[in-house]
C-alpha cells in the first residue's frame, strides 16, 4: 500500500507504532537479534529502504544558515556555526575549516597551531561572549580524538570534509545552551528517534552531502545495554563540551538522548549501500 499509494499518512503512522511492533516480534522471537535491528527489516519490507537504512533527506528547502563563528579574524571564515532544530531541540553546527582533502589527527593538529599561531593576540570577536579559538581548538582535538581512539567504535573513524562555498570543513554539533541560539534561520530537521536501546545513527543528506546525527537512549527509566554514566561521560569530556553545549541532554517523549552530529565517514557509506 505504501508503495501503491505513497500514502504519508501511512508513513507517519508507521513511524509511530514501529518501536512498538518491533517489540511485539522480538518477544516471538528464539533468536537473539537487537530491535533497531528489526526496525530496520521492518522498514525494508514494508517499502521503505532509505529509512531502513536510518537515511534522512532534507530536500531542496532545507537550508543551513552559515556565519563567521570569529568574525573579527582576518578570515572571517575559519570557523563557522549554524543552528538548527531536532525534536524541538536547538543544536549548533562547529565548522572549522580544513582544507587538505586527506585528513589525519596529526595534519589536523599541525593546521590549527598554525591557526592559533596566526590569530594569537588578535582580536577574535566570538559571538558566544568568553569562548576563545584557543578553547575551540582544545575542544576539537578532544573531539577528534575520542572518535579515533577506538573507545566509541570498533574502526578508528575516518571523517570526511563538508563542504561550504566550496571550502572543506570539519563539522560537528551538540545541543545548544537556549540563550545561545542565534536569530538567523533554523531549519526543522525531520527525522524519528526511537525509544529504543542502541546507537541509532541517522545518515543526513544535504545539499548531496551528508553528516551523521548520532543518538543512543541514556534515560535510567529504561534498560540500557551500557554503562551509561561511563558512556555520557566520554561525550560529555569531548564533542559535548564544547563552550556552547547544553549539559540539557536531548528529551524525545520525556525519554532521555546522548545526541550529536559528527562528520560523515566511508564506514557510514559502506552501510548505507549494504
């Protein structure tokens, strides 16, 4: 039917009683298999690959607001933000410019004393009052780091640049601090965090690119696979400590989410085509 009549009402009301109807199977079920994962097959079964796959599409009208983060920098554009919302949430997006197509921790490192060298004792003019490049360029080493430590993930994660104006970027986020969000234009971005225990990793496509929005259910009302005080802990010393972030986590439902956005990478690309 959802093939037959492209119905959104259907899609919706899947959307809504899926985590519900993966619950029902797995509690049939003999075979040990994680619910995310019958979320997927669900989805693959019912017509709907992309979501299957935790793709997201903005489409055309989706449109992030880029602005010089350090606008009084002779290149203003060093490091740019732009906010948006998910679940009724604010976040902010970190660009910081990279522009070697090859990426490695220690290129990265090189690049942004550079940066620090070039820019130190001039001044910065961050539009959040007390933050400093400095401070930004801790943050994402820190960042960097905890994703190629191997402590998040089997691989070491390989990210890749984001493009803005033509310029290659490093883009992460995190949950903004309320009284930190800007007036420029916050697009809505649409996507169905599940009530369920495991990563879900949404694949966001825009503008024919693509980063990663990254939420794992953390709330103690629930059954949790993880340590999560460990878990929130290791985020919270690294892409969730950024000047801006809200300690707040991300509530969907009154249910609680560790939650972010890092830079898309080839292991994300392998499982989107599987």
């Amino acid at each position: 039917m959802i093939n037959e009549y492209d119905d959104q009402e259907i899609i919706e009301s899947l959307h809504k009683e899926i985590e519900s109807m993966a619950n029902r199977i797995e509690s049939l079920m003999l075979v040990d298999i994680e619910t995310l994962e019958l979320v997927s097959v669900i989805y693959q079964v019912l017509g709907l690959p992309e979501d299957a796959k935790f793709i997201v599409n903005t489409g055309a009208d989706f449109r992030l607001e880029w602005r010089p983060y350090f606008d009084a920098f002779d290149d203003p554009l060093i490091v740019q933000y732009a906010d948006l919302k998910v679940h009724g949430c604010y976040f902010r997006l970190i660009a910081s410019k990279f522009p070697v197509e090859k990426l490695s921790l220690n290129d990265i490192k090189k690049y942004m004393y550079i940066n620090h060298v070039n820019h130190d004792s001039e001044f910065e003019g961050c539009i959040s009052e007390g933050n400093t490049f400095s401070k930004h360029e801790h943050w994402l080493v820190l960042t960097l780091e905890l994703f190629r430590s191997g402590k998040v993930n089997k691989a070491q994660f390989n990210p890749t640049t984001f493009k803005i104006e033509g310029m290659r970027y490093l883009v992460y986020g995190f949950p903004l601090i309320p009284s930190f969000v800007s007036d420029w234009h916050k697009p809505d971005l649409c996507l169905q965090v599940k009530n369920l225990d495991g990563d879900q990793k949404f694949i966001v496509r825009i503008d024919q690119q693509a980063l990663v929005f990254h939420a794992r259910r953390v709330d103690t009302n629930f059954f949790n696979t993880i340590d999560y005080e460990k878990y929130i802990s290791l985020y919270q010393s690294s892409v969730l400590s950024h000047f801006d972030a809200d300690n707040n986590l991300l509530k969907v439902n009154g249910v609680k989410y560790l939650s972010f956005f890092r830079p898309f990478c080839l292991e994300d690309k392998k499982e989107a085509q599987a």
